[in-house]
C-alpha cells in the first residue's frame, strides 16, 4: 500500500492529523509536506503494519504522545510514556515568566515540583545554563522519564525522590515552579476520557484539587529565601489560590492563561 492510499484509509479511523503525524513518526520524517511529494512512496510491510497498529492504538482514544512515545514541549522532543503526564502547551507560559525573573538573579537555584517528564525542569536548564535546576517528584517512574529526557537533551539537572519540598537541600531556593496535579474528579465539566491514559497520580487532588498546591503554598511561605512561586491550575481555581496565597503573605504579579506568579 502507498502513502496516500494508507492515510485515505486511516481517515475514516482518526483525524487527519494524527494520520498524517502517526506516518511521518514511522517514516522517520518530520515535514508533513514529505507525505504529499512522497504520496505514491510504497510502504514497507514492517513499516504498514506498525503503522496499523499505532493507527488502532489511536482509534481506540489513546492519546498519539504516548502511541509514539513523544511530546514536543518549548520545541524540543520529550519522551513520554504511560507514567508521566502529557506535556501542554499552556504550561510552557512557566518556562517564560521564570526566564525572565531570572534575568535578574546571578545564578539562580529553581526548583521543578512534580517534575513528571521534566518537561519544565529540563527546558528551563537549557534556557538559563547559569541556573541550578533540581526536579522532585514523588514517583520513582516519573523521575526515571525525566532522567531520561534530561540526559537525552543534555540538560544538567538534579532529580530527587520527596512529597513536595520536605527533602529539598538547598536552604536558598530563588523560585520554585509547580504544576502539581489539580483536578478534582467531581468536576462534571471536564472531558475525562481524554484523561484515561495519563496517571492518577499526576492529575488529581482532593479539596477541589487544591490539596498539594495548598500544602507547597504553606511550604514556600514558611520559607525567607524562596522569594518567586509559580503555579500552573485551572482559571477556575485561581481567585481560590490567590486569596490563600495573599493570607500566607505572598503577592501576585502576574496571571498568564493557566499560569499564576508570586512574589514573598
Ligand atoms: C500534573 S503532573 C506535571 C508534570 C510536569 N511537570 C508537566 O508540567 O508536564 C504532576 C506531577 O506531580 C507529581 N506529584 C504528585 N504529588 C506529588 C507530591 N506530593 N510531591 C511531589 N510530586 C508530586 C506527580 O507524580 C506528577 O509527575
């Protein structure tokens, strides 16, 4: 079968898109332009039959980054497979803001909670090498991905295994950065079968899904030399953070889509 008659056929399964996405990764071949100069190019029948496979993996709504086991975030390749979350692209508003508190500070010591696939951790070591970037999360399978992803894109952070800040070592933290899980499973507006792949333990929290983000508000509040928190939550929650950030002495500076930034 060729080109053109394998992606005739995967349209009537998914949409276009991910047709198109899931043949380019198989061909190893990263310009969507190449499926058209290339339309009458036979497959191979290893190259046919991954490709059906990854074709029904999708018809049956699993998400395409982990079919290919990959997920651009800030435009570099992450790994990701079934452990870590998915990378968004509203969480790369993250990456923006902690570049440019950064500017200011002579080396900066940033730490990443709940790291998952090190997404923010291994970008923000590659956008400000002069920063010290550590990576905590609590699940030994997610700081395996993000080892992976770091050493694979040469970014030279330090991982560590605690519940939040409790094990951080470094006694003057600049920024902390987080996007922790924060949603609740009674919320009735949300797609969740477009979550059913991602972990459990990387999406939800109680007390309407504050809980973590609640308790690493009270962490960097007990602590004088942590001076920048980012958080990542759904708009729906953030008047509830703010408030609760304002009673523990910190202030906002800047609301970004998902994003929210205090200062102490
Ligand atoms: C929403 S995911 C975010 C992953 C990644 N930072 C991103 O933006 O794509 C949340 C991560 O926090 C981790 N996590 C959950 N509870 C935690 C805790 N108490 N302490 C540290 N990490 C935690 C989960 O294992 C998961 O990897």
């Amino acid at each position: 079968m060729n080109i053109a008659n394998w992606l005739e056929k995967a349209k009537t399964k998914v949409p276009s898109i991910d047709a198109e996405l899931i043949l380019l990764n198989i061909l190893r071949e990263k310009d969507r332009t190449y499926l058209i100069s290339h339309d009458t190019r036979d497959l191979t029948e290893v190259e046919e039959e991954k490709a059906n496979y990854y074709l029904n993996e999708r018809a049956k709504n699993k998400p395409l980054a982990y079919i290919i086991n990959s997920k651009e975030f800030y435009g570099r390749e992450f790994y990701v497979d079934e452990n870590v979350l998915i990378p968004r692209p509203e969480t790369e508003d993250i990456i923006d803001i902690v570049k440019k508190i950064a500017e200011n500070i002579d080396y900066p010591i940033i730490y990443d909670v709940g790291t998952g696939s090190g997404c923010i951790a291994t970008t923000l070591k590659l956008e400000i090498p002069k920063a010290k970037v550590v990576a905590i999360d609590n699940s030994d399978k997610a700081l395996e991905v993000a080892k992976k992803n770091s050493t694979e894109l040469h970014s030279d952070i330090i991982l560590q295994k605690s519940n939040l800040l409790n094990d951080a070592l470094d006694r003057n933290i600049d920024i902390v950065a987080a996007n922790l899980p924060y949603v609740d499973k009674s919320w009735d507006w949300l797609d969740f079968d477009s979550l059913e792949y991602e972990p459990l333990t990387a999406l939800y929290a109680s007390n309407d899904g504050l809980a973590l983000i609640y308790e690493l508000i009270n962490q960097v509040s007990a602590r004088p030399d942590i001076k920048h928190l980012i958080l990542e939550s759904d708009p729906s929650q953030h008047q509830k953070i703010i408030e609760y950030c304002n009673k523990k002495g910190l202030e906002l500076v800047e609301t970004r889509n998902f994003i929210l930034y205090f200062v102490s």
